[in-house]
C-alpha cells in the first residue's frame, strides 16, 4: 500500500478556514436538512489515521458528544504537554519535525493519513508532503481570519480532478499532486 496524505477540508470562497474571531460556525449556516456529508464519510473509509493540530484538536474538543472519529487520530503540537484526560486512549501526541512525525506514524502502520489543521496543512505543504485534497468551499466573503494556505517556498502543481455542487449551494473540487 502507498503512503498517501491527503487534505478534507472546507472554506470561504476567499480562502479562509475560521473567521476573524477563529470562529466556524459559518461553516455550518447553508441549509442541509438532509445532513449531506459532502463526501465525509467515504473520505474517512479511505484513510488509515488522522494527522492535526492543536488549534484543531481543541476546536473538536470544544464540540462536545461523543468523539467524532472512527480512526486513530494524532495530535501534531510542540507547545502541549499532554492529551487532556477525557481524550486519553483515543488521541495520540506527537512532536518533532513534520519527517519525524510521519515516520512514527508509518512505523505503526498508518500509511494513508488525513492531514487536518491549517497549520499542519501548510507544514506539508511547505515539504511538499500532500498528494491530494478535497476542499469544500463555502460561499462566503469572510474578508479575514485563517487562511487555509500560507507562503510556499516553491510552485506546487496540483489537477483538478473532480469538481461537483453540493445542497445546490457548495462547490467542491478534488485536487491530485501533479509532480510532473
């Protein structure tokens, strides 16, 4: 099996992943009363592991009910010291270098990673370390906050390989790495 880190995400048509006051709740304002996953859940049936940040681990933490991943999920943060407690046998903490991190988790198994966070999505990005992403974009004029993307050392080249509208309102696009 190929190791494979692959990005789902969601954001505002001008790029941003939380508002200004690193809120998300925008994310969830379009009419879905059918509860369409947009491709949720065959995403996660495709992945062997969860890969995200701090920042994003605290806002999942903050939704409350029941935890809301099938897989193992790794918590990337040099800044925490431990999983809180409620978490513990469900998160895993990882710290070091982006390389080393991965290598940990490809030693145990996990080849086909969710990389979710901003800034852990832009770490890989900056080592080029993402094969493909789905990003769902919401269509809002945010005007700031958390853009989902950061300054790049290099030009990456991703294809557009699908592209649908979701609820009559949402675009999505998935994007494959291009390294030719």
């Amino acid at each position: 099996m190929d190791k494979r880190n692959s990005v789902f995400i969601a954001t505002s048509l001008d790029g941003y992943i939380a508002d200004r006051h690193d809120k998300i709740d925008w994310l969830l304002s379009i009419p879905n009363p059918e509860q369409h996953d947009m491709g949720y859940q065959d995403f996660i049936a495709e992945i062997d592991a969860i890969l995200m940040g701090r920042n994003t681990f605290e806002v999942v933490c903050g939704f409350g009910g029941d935890w809301p991943y099938p897989k193992p999920v790794f918590v990337l943060s040099n800044s925490m010291e431990s999983i809180p407690p409620a978490y513990q046998g469900k998160v895993n903490l990882l710290k070091g270098e982006i390389q080393d991190v991965l290598k940990t988790v490809h030693d145990q198994g996990y080849l086909r990673l969710y990389i979710d966070g901003g800034v852990v999505i832009q770490q890989f990005l900056k080592e080029d370390l993402i094969d493909d992403m789905i990003i769902t974009t919401i269509p809002y004029l945010l005007g700031g906050g958390t853009s989902l993307f950061g300054s790049l050392d290099k030009l990456l080249k991703f294809k557009c390989v699908e592209a649908k509208v979701e609820i009559g309102y949402i675009a999505q696009a998935k994007y494959s790495r291009d390294r030719s």
